[in-house]
C-alpha cells in the first residue's frame, strides 16, 4: 500500500529535533511519497535540504504563502523566479489568497496569485492552492485565467459542495482532503461523500490540522493514514483502496 501525502511541511521548525523519526514512522504507516509546499524565501534552503536527504521521497515546491505576502511581494516573487531557473520542481506552491488573518494586502496576495500562475503555465508545472475565507476572490482570478495548461490542488479542502464542483468543472484540479474532515462536526465527510474518488487527493498539512484522535497536537504525515481511514469509511472502500486511487490522483497531478 502506497499512501501519497501531498502537502506536509516537514521542514518546519516544529520537526528540527525528530525529522528523521518523523519519516520513519510516516514510511512505516505506507506514507512513502511526501509533496513539500514552500512558504516562503527564509525556508526554500531549509526545504531544498531535507530533499536532498530524501531524493526518493521528498519533492519540493517552489511558491509563496499568501500570508507571506506583504508591501515586499516582488522581492518574495523575484526569489520564486531565481529558483525555478536554478533548480527542478514538482509544482508552484503554496500560493493563493488568505482573508482569515488579514485584509490589509488583498491586492498585493490576489496579483502575487496571478503572477505565480503565470510562473505555473510558464515552467509548466501544476499549482497548489490555499484559500482561506476566499472562495470568492480565488474562483474570480481562476474563471479569468482558466486554460488547459491550469492544474492543481484546491489544498486543505473544506468549501461546500457546489464550491467543489466549481473546482472541479476546471477540469484539472484535485481536491486536497485533510485532517478536517475526522473532525466531528466539520461537516466535510458530507461533501466528501458526494465526490467522486477520481477528485480527491490526501494530505496532512503537518504540523498544522492533525487528524482525529490527536487533534491539537503537532500533526504528522504518518497521520496520513487516519485520514485515508476516515475517507475509507465514507466511500464505504478499503484503506488500499483510497490509498490506490489517491495516489494515482496524486501521479496525474504532479506527473511522477
């Protein structure tokens, strides 16, 4: 069984005293294939590092978080730019829009979100979205900018039903299913329920959103797993199953 986590922060700070440990018991839990999404320039190195260390399993993105973005948006835009001409990625991400913390810079993450679009068709890569309180403002810049050249994953998941189908009646978006949807009153198993298989891809999004029974605690991708159990139950599926499927999911958005 091959679980696939598509978007963990395993060089996280959180992880400095365990990481190796933390892989270790990932991998034992059929978690072998980890997506890392960068967040900004004072991580890529810390990133590309622990890659390096896990070439087999370990693939790094190359984005900046919206929450990351601020009046020195093109310094961080510039730094995504050099990277992407000196090393090899798996996809352009995070990016995307973040009203939860702060309204103040919509106009600087909304042009950050199209210029890294723009980043995504040019490398041809897929992209992945993070979109908190902002379903509106993302679905105005994804219906102006939609072409098949667009792919991704709506990451961490948890819109209603006809915002998913919005997402997908893109065509080339996944919907990334985490931790969220273990919690008891969230509300997500209901949509899930009414998705097709061929749209859903897992994720942790550790340190942050741990899974039902260790919510509140740091997350980890060998959580994965109670996640996979979680959709298991749902689809009224195998764990291999939904690991099979998601992770074929998984090769069809990032091609390898």
């Amino acid at each position: 069984m091959i679980l696939t986590d598509t978007h963990t922060h395993l060089y996280s700070e959180q992880f400095d005293n365990d990481i190796d440990e933390v892989i270790a018991n990932a991998i034992k839990n059929g978690v072998t294939r980890f997506f890392l999404p960068n967040i900004d320039a004072s991580y890529t190195e810390k990133m590309l590092q622990l890659a390096k260390k896990y070439p087999q399993q370990l693939f790094p993105m190359m984005g900046i978080h919206p929450c990351s973005i601020k009046e020195t948006y093109k310094e961080e835009i510039a730094h995504v730019e050099q990277e992407l001409e000196k090393h090899s990625f798996c996809a352009i991400g995070e990016i995307g829009i973040d009203l939860y913390w702060d309204k103040s810079f919509l106009t600087q993450q909304q042009e950050a979100f199209r210029l890294q679009i723009a980043l995504a068709k040019k490398y041809n890569l897929p992209f992945i979205i993070h979109c908190r309180d902002a379903f509106n403002e993302i679905f105005e810049i994804m219906d102006n900018l939609n072409d098949d050249k667009m792919r991704g994953i709506f990451h961490c998941f948890t819109g209603n039903l006809t915002q998913a189908h919005h997402i997908i009646n893109y065509g080339g978006f996944k919907l990334g299913i985490g931790g969220v949807v273990t919690f008891k009153n969230s509300g997500l198993d209901k949509v899930v329920e009414q998705i097709d298989m061929q749209h859903i891809v897992l994720e942790t999004d550790s340190p942050y959103l741990a899974p039902v029974p260790f919510r509140g605690k740091r997350n980890e991708s060998a959580y994965l797993l109670n996640i996979a159990q979680k959709v298991a139950e749902i689809k009224r599926l195998t764990v291999a199953e939904v690991a099979e499927i998601t992770t074929q999911n998984s090769v069809e958005v990032f091609g390898m």
